[in-house]
C-alpha cells in the first residue's frame, strides 16, 4: 500500500489566493480541501449536500439568516443542505472543507468569487 500522507501546513504553502478551494484528497465521492479565507465571502446554498468546515488555523464565522456561528482553530462545523450561508474572516484563516465531488463553492448564486472546481494541490 503507497502512503498517501497529506500535510495540510505544506499544501497551502502552495497557493496564496482567498476563496479558491484546492483538492487535496478523494474519499469515495467526497473530496477533502484545504483554502484560504479572508474578507466576506456571498450568499449561497448547496441544496443537495451539507459542508463541514474545519478551521485548521485563525477564525472565521459563518452567517446565517438569523444567527451567526463563530469557529476557533480546531474547531469544526458543518452547515445543512440547502441553509443559506455566508462565511467571513477578519484576518486570513485556513480552512478544512469536505463535501461531494463536483461542488461549487459559490452555490448557484456565481459570481467573481466562483472557483474553479476540481482543482488539486
């Protein structure tokens, strides 16, 4: 069996752009991805999947309609399917995101944040 150790600290030493989702592994139809975040991010739903977020480093929130959800490092979160959300961080944060292959990270709400999909580190 080939070792496929990731290292989450070394893979977004890779990259330096908010908003823009990087695949780092594959588990049956999930992918797991690391990105980076800063400023406030659109409204959007994913209507057919939930989205855990995991804060690897910093702190971020998410909004909801009616609330607001704030996460530490190491703390994790996972938004239901179809709830509408906006996350946001004051200062740069690393997050830990897994959901369905295929997943746009905008919703269909689009927009200039929209990343491209399926794009590996």
């Amino acid at each position: 069996m080939s070792s496929n150790v990731v290292n989450f600290a070394e893979k977004l030493s890779k990259f330096s752009e908010h908003w823009s989702p990087r695949v780092v592994a594959e588990m049956n139809d999930y992918q797991i991805k690391v990105v980076k975040i800063q400023g406030e991010f659109v409204w959007h739903d994913h209507k057919d999947t939930d989205e855990v977020f995991l804060v690897l480093k910093g702190q971020m929130g998410i909004e909801f309609r009616d609330s607001v959800v704030q996460l530490a490092e190491g703390e994790m979160y996972v938004v239901p399917k179809g709830v509408e959300h906006k996350p946001f961080a004051e200062s740069e944060c690393q997050v830990l995101l897994i959901e369905p292959s295929g997943v746009i990270n905008t919703g269909e709400a689009g927009g200039e944040l929209k990343a491209k999909n399926d794009v590996w580190v």
